[in-house]
C-alpha cells in the first residue's frame, strides 16, 4: 500500500489523566487552544493565568510565581508603549492590560490566587515552548513574557540554550515531584526570524525537552512539533497566515494527544462530553418560547449530572 504520510509514533502514558485529576496548562498560544477544547469538554483545566506564554524562562517564572503566591504590586504595573493608554506588567500578555491601572492589578491577583490555589493541588502539568528567543529588560533586569510595545533599547534580546532550558525545568521538575509534566514544542512557526532561525529555535527546545524527560521520570514528551511537520507535512493543514495549525491540524493533534494521555475511561466519555458542550451551547431560532426553556434547563441537568459523574472517574 503507498503511504502518503510518515506517522508520528505517540505511544502511551503509563500512568494517563482522567476526568477526576486536576490540570493545568501553560506556554504558547497552542497551549491555550488545546486547554479550550479540554476545558470544553469538561476537563478540570486552568491555562495561562497570566496570559500567553512563549519562552522557557517565562514559562518557569510563572511556575515559581504560583507556588509563592507572592501578589503583583503597583511597582510591576507598566504602561502599554505605543501612545496606547492602558496598564499592564512585564509579567503578563497584553490580553490583561486594562486602561484603570488599579482594574489591571485586582484583575491579575485575583487570577493569580485562583490558579495558585489550582496549581498546589494539580496532578498534570502541561508545558508547550514555542521559542527559544527571550528578553530581557534592562532597567528591570528581568526576562519579560511581553514588550508591551516598549522601545527596543529597553531590551536585550537573547537565545536560550538547550543547556539553559534544561537546567531551570530539571530544577522545577525535581522541586515538584509529585506532578507529572508533560512537555510539548508548539508547531507554530516564528517567521519573523526567518525559516532557519524558526528551526533552531525549535531544535533547540526539542534538545531541552529530550533532556529534561531523560533526567526526571516524572516528565514526559508528547511529539506535536512532529505531528504537525512530518505527519500533516502540507501547507492545507495551516490556517492562512500560514503561520498557526489549521483548525483541522488542531482537531488531529488533540485526537492523537487523547490516545497519549487520557485514559481509555476518559476517552470513552468524550462522545456524551461533545453532545452535552452542544446541547449547552444551542441557541435557538427563536426566543422565548416555552420549549426552549424546557430544553435549556435539561440541558443543564443534563451537564450537572455528566460533571458529577466524570469527578469520580480516572
């Protein structure tokens, strides 16, 4: 039979995630997709508390940031660059930025508590690294998750070596020892260095990540930089910016990531998940209408029951 692919093998956790554990989800914009089509299906996911990460050192900060706790201050509020008036921090994607810098603290500590109190209590840890480039602020001397349109000359713009990498996640890995980590590359290109500055950035994390889950038996690699580029090695599979997975392309490496990492409990509950999301989310033609009400309240019996029932599944 003529093959028209080169399949990606995935294998199997030995020890796969159910309903009942508690996940989080943290990294690149990747990462944010797959913790929604999780959290859609009624995973007990937290993702990105302080917004889009993409750089291994930001991605440890926040680690570190959610086992102290420690709350942002006034001191880390920073104006959006660019002539825009609204307030954010080095710590924080610009999706948090509000123009009340005092909205832009409460509205990052209370997510910050929240995902805190998720993260001492969360038994899966999943990390996506999309770049090995990092900044550095100067006047701050600290590696930011965002510019925030500031001026370049504020920055020192740095790579991070696999050495680099390694060496702050085994330190993370062996401080959290009763969290499974599971560590992916994002398949999402970083054009703007270039075709060959995208794949160094890349080979670089996938020489850390090899190395981190040599040296911890708690941390483990799911391959959906593979998938992505030697599975669904064609242009159709990217959306048109040709820069992010397709829908389609999302769709397959979430399909292949069930078959890694969730139990088979847990995978034959994902048909009942979809049709109680879809019932949940129908909106009818026309409001108002007594059977539409009826339908909507089922409906949320219907999902109070699938997640009453799912907590006690592994």
């Amino acid at each position: 039979m003529t093959k028209t692919s080169t399949p990606v093998e995935t294998g199997r956790m030995e020890h796969p995630l159910g309903y009942k554990d508690r996940i989080m989800m943290l990294g690149s914009c990747f990462s944010d997709e797959m913790a929604a089509i999780m959290k859609s299906l009624y995973f007990n996911v937290c993702s990105n508390p302080t917004g889009t990460l993409y750089n291994p050192e930001s991605i440890a900060a926040a680690i570190r940031r959610l086992d102290t706790g420690e709350e942002f201050t006034e001191r880390d509020i920073e104006e959006i660059g660019a002539g825009i008036k609204a307030y954010s921090s080095f710590h924080h994607h610009s999706s948090f930025a509000d123009t009340d810098p005092g909205r832009f603290l409460e509205r990052a500590n209370a997510s910050l508590r929240e995902a805190s109190a998720h993260f001492k209590a969360a038994d899966y840890m999943i990390i996506t690294f999309g770049t090995s480039w990092a900044y550095r602020h100067k006047g701050r001397d600290m590696v930011v998750s965002n510019c925030l349109r500031h001026d370049p000359k504020e920055f020192e713009r740095f790579f991070l070596s696999p050495e680099d990498t390694s060496r702050t996640w085994n330190a993370i890995a062996a401080d959290f020892p009763g969290k499974t980590w599971i560590f992916t590359v994002s398949p999402i290109r970083h054009l703007k260095d270039g075709a060959h500055g995208n794949s160094l950035s890349k080979a670089a994390l996938l020489l850390a990540t090899e190395g981190i889950c040599a040296e911890n038996a708690n941390c483990h690699y799911f391959p959906a930089f593979e998938i992505m580029n030697d599975e669904l090695r064609d242009y159709r599979y990217y959306a048109e910016d040709m820069v992010h997975p397709s829908p389609l392309a999302v769709k397959i490496i979430w399909e292949r990531f069930c078959g890694y990492a969730l139990s088979a409990e847990s995978r034959a509950l994902l048909p009942e998940a979809e049709a109680v999301r879809a019932a949940v989310n129908h909106r009818p033609l026309f409001t108002g209408l007594r059977e539409n009400e009826d339908f909507e309240k089922k409906s949320r019996e219907r999902e109070k029951f699938f997640i009453e029932k799912t907590g006690k599944c592994k």
